[in-house]
C-alpha cells in the first residue's frame, strides 16, 4: 500500500542526491577539469565525503541482500538524503516512487551547485564557459535520471549572466527532456532579470511552455554571518540533510525569491508574456499573504512617480494568474488558502531532503482540516496546481 493514496498527489518538489563525479561525469571534456570539487559543507549530520563516496557500495548492497532492502523500503519517509531509498540511484527511485504513491515528481539538483554557480553564502563564479558548461553537465544528468521513469519530470538550471547563453541552455534543457527551468534568484552582477535584454529568455519559456521555477540554493540565504555567532553551539537537526536550515535562516530563506518576484511583477515582465509561469518552491509560503497586499500597496503609493507602475492590473492580479508557491508542512495551509486562495499553493514533499519531514500530507491535512477547506481546493493544493504550473508534461 503506498504512502499516498485515495487522491492524485503531485509532488513539486523533490531531488537527487549528487555523487563526487555526478556532475563530471555528465560534462564536457573541456569544462570537466574546471568544475569545482562537490561542496558538503552545507548537507548536514548525515553527509561525509565517505558515505558519499561509499554510495555505489550501498546501493550493490541493498540490490543483493533482500533485507537491507526492506528495511529501506519500510523506512521510506524516514531515511533522508544519501540514505534514502532512491536518493540517487534511478532504479531504486522507481520503487521509491512506488512506496510513496505519487503520480509526477519534479526533481531538482542541489549540491553540485557549488560546483560551477555558487552557494547560499553568496560565492558565485563568473567565467561563462564554466558557468554554462556546468549547467549543460547538470541538464544532461537530471535528464538522464529522470530518464528511468515518466514519473519525474526533470528540472534543470540556467544562470541568467549572459542572456544569449542562456536563452541557448534554456532551448538546450528543453529539447533534453526538461520540464521547467530553475533559475537563480540571486540577480546577475549587471543586470535584473526584467531587463530587457533578458526578454528573450522569458519569451523562449513563454513559447516552449515551460515554466521558470525558484528554489532554495539560487540565492543567498541572507542570514548575516554574525547572526550566527551568538555563543552557543552549533547544534546538528535530528533529520540532518543537504540544505537543512535552521530557525534565523527559515525568516529569512524567502527574502530572495520574494525580491525577484517583486521585480518580476513590478518591472511588467508578467504583463508582457502573459503566458509565462512560475513557481516558487522550498521557500515557505506564509510571506506570500501579506507579500499580495504590500505588491498592490506599491503600486498605489509609487506610481505617481514611476510611470511604468501604470499597469492593466494590479501586481496581485498577475501574481494569481501566473505564479505558484509550495509551503513548509508546519506552515498552516488551510490558513493560507483561506486568506490568499485555492489557486496560488501546490502539495511538495521536498524528498529526500529533510525540510518535507516525515509525513507531509498528514500534516497538510491536518490543517486542511482545521480549516473546512472543500474538496475541490484540496484536489488543486495535491494536484491540479501543479498541472497548471508544468503544463501537460505533469498529466
């Protein structure tokens, strides 16, 4: 019997766990020797470098011995990150997938990041050969693992420093097999991602039907370092894990994507490709209900003196209409949908990462529940949003 069961479940948010050569492997010759070493500083308790290199040892292990896999298959939604079933081997996510019962997954990349973009504390590299090799090596690899089964609809990643390259990665990643394409929330060193050198990306996205996505990791955390430094020890999470952030970084993980999407929005990016999507995932969603009435509140207070605020509609209307957010399972998401609507939030499991906990929907419903939220907003939150977010790929 599958973890998710009695409804559609679309789950917008999940990952592979990246070995040292993942990424080398995938790139070409070229580039393949300036990739940067994969970077574990941020992957928690449960991350070595010699788990990680042991990974291949692992997974032969459980493929011969019957009991180590059932003891994995019984722990599906405990084991995270490298430990978890179908962390990175695609075999073995095919009967993750089966355990858990979900009818599409989209699947990001995470720590090979490090290797040829940046980090969440703001290190980025700055040379375009390694820039979009490194991303063409990653588009090659998420492809191919979601290659394995029509379940998982690959999520690529283009850096946005170079329009022209990337408007060519974007056509690159889509013809692979890509289903959306996660861009960093970090702007370029030059230019905003509404400048209008940029359109050309927006109007490839708009014309493939392909959405835009941002993630935790394309961007910096925004947590000043001496936040941190405030005499007590540093305390590992008891799900330990790739991108575990703690209470001062969860306040602060949205600033990013929320400045993005303000600029988005303000600078008429929306308005002029009408057609584009977006989503926003692994950022929470509790700042998105006051971030609706601060957008129309800006244009309303600040038009008087910047013209192009002058908009059709209002910036809420553009947010609705095109824009789509995944909350943290403590996040109350029968308040959310009370407050802002059915139509803005999707169901995410983050899987294999820890920040989806143990047992997602349970608390999803819990709180759908809570709430009175009908039956047919529930059915959006699960599935449909998702649908309306990827397009015909998430059918």
């Amino acid at each position: 019997m599958p973890y998710a069961e009695g409804r559609t479940y679309n789950d917008a948010d999940s990952h592979i766990m990246e070995t040292k050569d993942w990424l080398a492997s995938h790139a070409d010759p070229k580039v393949r020797d300036r990739l940067a070493p994969l970077d574990l500083t941020s992957a928690g308790g449960t991350a070595t470098a010699e788990l990680v290199d042991n990974l291949p040892n692992i997974i032969e292990r459980r493929r011969r011995d019957r009991a180590a896999m059932e003891r994995a298959e019984a722990n599906i939604l405990e084991r995270k990150s490298w430990h978890a079933l179908g962390g990175f081997d695609p075999l073995e996510r095919k009967r993750a997938l089966d355990l858990l019962g979900y009818h599409r997954q989209l699947v990001f990349a995470g720590s090979s990041l490090t290797q040829f973009w940046g980090n969440t504390s703001g290190q980025k590299f700055f040379d375009p050969e390694i820039l979009y090799g490194g991303a063409r090596a990653m588009n090659r690899a998420i492809t191919e693992f979601c290659a394995h089964d029509r379940r998982l609809l690959a999520v690529g990643f283009v850096p946005l420093d170079v329009p022209e390259l990337a408007e060519h990665e974007i056509a690159a990643a889509i013809e692979m097999g890509c289903a959306a394409i996660w861009v960093p929330a970090a702007p370029p060193p030059s230019l905003s991602p509404t400048h209008p050198l940029l359109d050309r990306v927006w109007a490839r996205l708009q014309d493939a039907d392909v959405p835009f996505m941002l993630h935790l990791g394309g961007a910096p955390l925004y947590m000043r370092d001496a936040f941190r430094k405030n005499g007590r020890p540093v305390q590992i999470g008891p799900l330990g894990g790739t991108e575990e952030i703690r209470a001062k970084e969860y306040m602060t993980s949205h600033y990013g994507c929320e400045a993005f999407l303000s600029a988005m929005v303000l600078d008429g990016v929306l308005e002029r490709f009408p057609r584009l999507r977006g989503g926003c995932v692994e950022q929470g969603a509790l700042w998105v209900v006051p971030w609706l009435k601060k957008l129309d509140i800006a244009q309303a207070a600040y038009v008087r003196f910047e013209p192009a605020l002058d908009l059709p509609l209002k910036p809420s209307e553009y947010v609705r209409r095109q824009l789509k957010f995944t909350p943290f399972p403590p996040e109350p998401i029968g308040w959310l949908i009370e407050q802002a609507g059915a139509e803005l939030f999707m169901f995410a499991s983050d899987f294999p990462h820890p920040e989806g906990g143990r047992d997602p929907i349970r608390r999803f419903t819990r709180s759908l529940d809570e709430y009175g939220v009908s039956e047919h907003a529930r059915d959006m939150f699960f599935a449909r949003n998702c649908v309306e977010l990827v397009g015909a790929r998430a059918l």
